[in-house]
C-alpha cells in the first residue's frame, strides 16, 4: 500500500468520528419515529375502558408486537454497524458513502415497518427483509473496502479480520431466509426472526465444538 501522509491519516480519522457521531443520531431519531406510532390516548376515550391505558394497549397489541419485532430489528442492525465499524480506524469518501447508504437501507426499512403494522400487505414483509438484506451485504462490503484500504485496525491478525467478516453476515443471511417466509404468513415470518438466529446459534455451537 502507497504511503500516506500523516495530515491524510488525521482527516480520515476525523471522518470516521464524524461519520460513528452520525449514525449513532440517525439511529436515535429512528427509535423516537418508533415511539411516535404507539396506540395515541389523546382521545381521552381510554378512560372509558376497563383498564385504562392498559386496556388500550392490549386491545392493539398486535400493533405493539409488530412494532416491538420493529424496534428490535432496528436495534440489531445498529449493533451491525458498529460491529463493523468498530475495527475501523479511518474512512474515506467511498468507505463513508457505504456506510450512509447502509443507514439510506434502513430508513426505507423503517417506511416499510412502520406503513403496515398489521402486515396486511406481503409488501411490507418482503420489503423489510430485503432492505435489512441489502443494508447487511452493504456493511460487509463496506467493511471488506476498509480492510482492503489497510483502515481495519493495525493490531488485528487476518485471522481476527476474518472473524469479523463472518460475524457480520448472519444478520443479512437471517434476511435473506425471512424473505421465503414472507410468502408463507405474516405469523410465519415474524416467528422467523425469532426462531433462525437462535438455530444458527446452536448449529454454530455445535460446529465450533467439533
């Protein structure tokens, strides 16, 4: 790799604080979006019910659970980012687009996620799948860029680089899988984002063991 002078190297570490600053926001904000489609009680016609509030909750309970799968999806994929961001020490202009398109992915996510919390639509299913895909295969790209790029952290073997790579892609391949299972039932395919990380686990245990 071409020599880099030290100002280059300072600016790239710059961008890369920048750019973690950035994501962490953008992330912040999807979360708020998140509260702002809980069941509203502005009515005031909860008072009526029961139980109050928590009669309003559960008559949409289907809702909560839906946007709770939500949240939690959102939550992994910001685990994703920063798993992948983390060994990084520098980033340039290509590295950085990688990363803001990842977090562009994501924001369609959340369009999909939040337009159709009944899951009435195979749109919605499918469309979220694909976007928590895409933006995945896009973080690990972005990562294989900045290991290429000579940015990954300098104290990391190949083999601790490598680890890194395959820790990152079952977050994309448990969305690649829930796609089949949008075709099935809404039930279905939000079960499997239950269900596949827990299996891949154990079958990882097992292997590790091996």
């Amino acid at each position: 790799m071409r020599h880099i002078d030290t100002g280059t190297i300072a600016i790239r570490h710059c961008r890369l604080r920048r750019l973690e600053n950035f994501i962490d926001v953008a992330y912040a904000l999807l979360f708020v979006n998140f509260v702002l489609y809980l069941p509203s009680g502005e009515d005031m016609a909860w008072i009526k019910l029961e139980f109050g509030l928590l009669s309003l909750l559960v008559e949409n309970s289907q809702e909560i659970f839906r946007l709770f799968i939500a949240v939690g999806l959102t939550l992994v994929q910001w685990n994703l980012t920063h798993k992948l961001l983390g060994p990084v020490e520098q980033s340039n202009n290509i590295h950085t687009s990688l990363v803001l398109l990842q977090q562009v992915v994501v924001c369609f996510y959340l369009y999909f996620a939040i337009n159709d919390p009944k899951l009435v639509s195979i749109s919605s299913t499918v469309g979220q799948s694909v976007c928590l895909a895409l933006s995945g295969f896009i973080g690990l790209a972005g990562w294989q860029y900045a290991r290429k790029m000579g940015f990954a952290n300098t104290s990391l073997t190949s083999n601790e680089k490598d680890n890194v790579f395959k820790s990152a892609t079952t977050e994309p391949f448990v969305a690649v899988l829930t796609i089949g299972l949008a075709f099935i039932s809404p039930v279905v395919w939000s079960l499997g984002w239950l269900v596949i990380p827990l299996v891949l686990m154990v079958i990882h245990k097992k292997i590790g063991r091996k």
